[in-house]
C-alpha cells in the first residue's frame, strides 16, 4: 500500500495528465467528434503547442529566480513576428539574416528588462506589464496594424515541413528513431539510477522507478507511431527536444544552474555565498527574451503570417504551464520536464475543449480554474511543511 502511495505521490502530474487525455478520448469518441489520439490531430497538438513549451522552459527560470515572471512575452512574440514578417516579405532579406536579426532584437528586449529588474530593483511585474503595452504597441507600429503573408517557402520548411520529405518512408524511419530514443531513455535512466545508488544519494523506490520508466517509454513508443503514422517526424519536435534536452542539462548539472535554484531558494544566503544574484537574474531575462523570439519564429512559420495581435493570451499559458508543472510562486523549485508536462497539459486541454466544440470563454474558465488549484496546491503543501 505504501508503495502505491509513493507512486502516486512522485507521478501525480503524469497520472493527471494520462487521466486528462484518456477523459477527452472516451468524451469525444462518444459525442462522434473522432479521436484524440488520430495520428493527423496528435501531430496538429505539436504544431499547435510548441510555442507554449519554448515559452514555459524560458518562464520557469524566471519563476525559480525568485517567483519573478514575464508578463511581455505575447507581445514580444508579436513585435520579434513583425520584424520577421517585414524583413522577409516586404524587404525579401536573405532568410538567414531575418532570423539572427530577430533572435539578436529577442536578446536585446531581454537585456533591457532585465536591467530594470536585476540592476535597478524594479519589480519584474512592472517592468514586464510595462513592456507587454510598449512592445505591443511597437509590433502596431511596425506592421502598420496590417497582417503580412506569405512567407518564403525556404523560411517555413524550418519549421512546418517533416522528416524525412517522402511519404513513403515516413513509417520506417519514423519507428526506428522511435525505437532508438526508447532504447537510449531505458539505459540512460537505469546509469543514472545506478550511479546515483553508488555514490549513496537517496533515490526512489524501485517500484517507482519502475512505473515511470514503463510509463515514460509507453508514452514515446505511442507517440513515435502516431507520429509514423501521419506524415513522420515534425521538425518543430526537433527544435523542441534540443530545447528541453540543453536546459534540463543546464538546470540538473551545471554550476551556474545549481546557483539558479540557490538563488530563489534564499537570494541573501546565496548572495553571502558568492553568487552574483544581480548577474544571474539579468541572465534569465536575456534567456527568456531569447526564447520568446525563437517562440515567435516559430509561430509565424505555423500561421504563415505576422499579425498584430499574434501573441495575445501567450504568457498566461506559459506561466500556467509552469505552476501546473510544479513550479513554486516563491521561487526556487521547478524542473524543466514538469514545466514541459505542464504545456502539453494545457495543451491537451485546449485541443480537447476545441474538438467538443466548447466555447472559448469556457474554455478560459476552465484553464484559469485548473491554474488556481494549481497555485492551491503548492501554497498548502508550503504551509504543511512548516507546521
């Protein structure tokens, strides 16, 4: 029994998210909407969310900084989205130069709140609501409040376009990449487990290791032959693993990551231990205006176009899918795979609601009510550990 407890306790995201999906399944199978989990629509849930995942990663260490957060992302997707859509199709720039030109002004917009937030000590709500109108209302003023489109076709094929290009072979390699990536997680999650045993870090049980493994490697074979199944794998999920994949590396095992968490675990300890505090913060907001910009590439690949009001509601569902994903308000608790669980939560949500035909201010009221309890959660397990 109390191994069935721990389970539950350590996967309690996972198994919501697993009981979330199967719920809109059996619901949309019923109402004669279709399926879920139709290889067409599974891969429609990547396309459709990888801005929130890109997004959420870049959110979370703003939230462990401290409980900081970015209320200007949606509006720097906009403007970094216009820039984009000015330098590609009105001024036909080489692809190449638009794309570090847009990365370069996201890195610039990040430094410049981050100054105000790490070196001045104005909150980062005022800074980021102050930029959320000013960035918006620059995106205005560069698109003239017109939508451009078409994109070249050489900028989109980055990131709509699938591998490998022929449909015929889609399948074999689509599962054998599938095949090679379960493969590597099993050893990779057994080393580490082992070595951790070794060196005598307290580590889960076995049968939980066991559950999350089985649970994890399931979870990414079905994916793999959804993905095989429909038209192979998208490059978008290229970009989104090498994303994840270089900031949980940065998070779990770099200095400068442990000093991250350091720091909005207890700034002043962490200042007296030799942590450069103003630094570290700087640098998260240069993150999170980076990622924002590579957020906005990436939405107006998929919408085909640059539009003043792209961007709306963005950094809502970024923060959301950090606090679902486990992320403390106060700062200095979170992982990137919880935030990652967080977006495809939301994720899921959205496409669910969105298939049944659920009107959109529902579909608000519920994704701010699955936010709140969220938020619920974390304050009242705060408030048990102290007493």
């Amino acid at each position: 029994m109390s191994s069935i407890i721990e389970i539950l306790k350590r996967n309690s995201l996972l198994l919501a998210l697993i009981a979330v999906m199967i719920f809109f399944e059996i619901t949309i199978r019923a109402t004669g909407h279709g399926s879920m989990f139709s290889p067409a629509n599974f891969t429609n849930i990547i396309s459709q969310n990888s801005y929130v995942i890109i997004l959420a990663v870049g959110m979370l260490f703003c939230i462990i900084a401290g409980g900081n957060i970015d209320l200007s992302v949606g509006s720097i997707v906009a403007l970094v989205g216009a820039i984009a859509g000015v330098m590609m199709v009105n001024w036909e720039t080489n692809v190449y130069l638009a794309i570090a030109t847009c990365l370069l002004v996201g890195v610039l917009i990040g430094a410049w709140q981050g100054f105000w937030i790490a070196y001045v000590r104005i909150p980062s709500f005022i800074v980021t609501l102050a930029g959320m109108m000013l960035f918006r209302g620059v995106a205005l003023l560069v698109l003239d409040g017109l939508t451009i489109s078409p994109f070249p076709p050489e900028y989109l094929r980055y990131f709509t376009s699938f591998i490998p290009k022929a449909r015929s072979g889609a399948f074999t390699l689509t599962m054998a990449v599938t095949v090679i990536l379960c493969a590597a997680y099993l050893v990779s999650a057994i080393y580490s487990r082992m070595a951790k045993i070794k060196k005598q870090y307290q580590v889960e049980d076995a049968t939980s290791f066991i559950f999350t493994t089985v649970v994890i490697v399931a979870a990414m074979f079905a994916s793999g032959y959804l993905l095989a199944s429909n038209k192979g794998i998208p490059v978008i999920l290229i970009l989104l693993v090498v994303i994840i994949m270089v900031y949980s590396f940065y998070s779990r095992r770099t200095v400068a990551g442990r000093r991250l968490y350091a720091l909005g675990g207890n700034e002043k300890a962490a200042r007296l231990s030799g942590v450069n505090t103003d630094r570290m913060l700087f640098l998260t907001y240069v993150n999170m205006g980076f990622l924002s910009a590579v957020a906005a590439l990436v939405c107006v690949a998929r919408f085909n176009s640059a539009a003043p009001t792209a961007g709306n509601g963005y950094e809502l569902d970024a923060i959301g899918a950090c606090f679902i994903g486990g992320a403390s308000a106060y700062g200095g608790v979170g992982t990137v795979a919880g935030a990652v669980i967080g977006a495809v939560f939301m994720g899921v949500l959205n496409n669910g609601m969105s298939i049944l035909g659920i009107d959109a201010n529902w579909q608000r009221t519920v994704k701010g009510l699955v936010l709140l309890l969220a938020v619920v959660i974390d304050v009242l397990s705060k408030k048990r550990v102290k007493a």
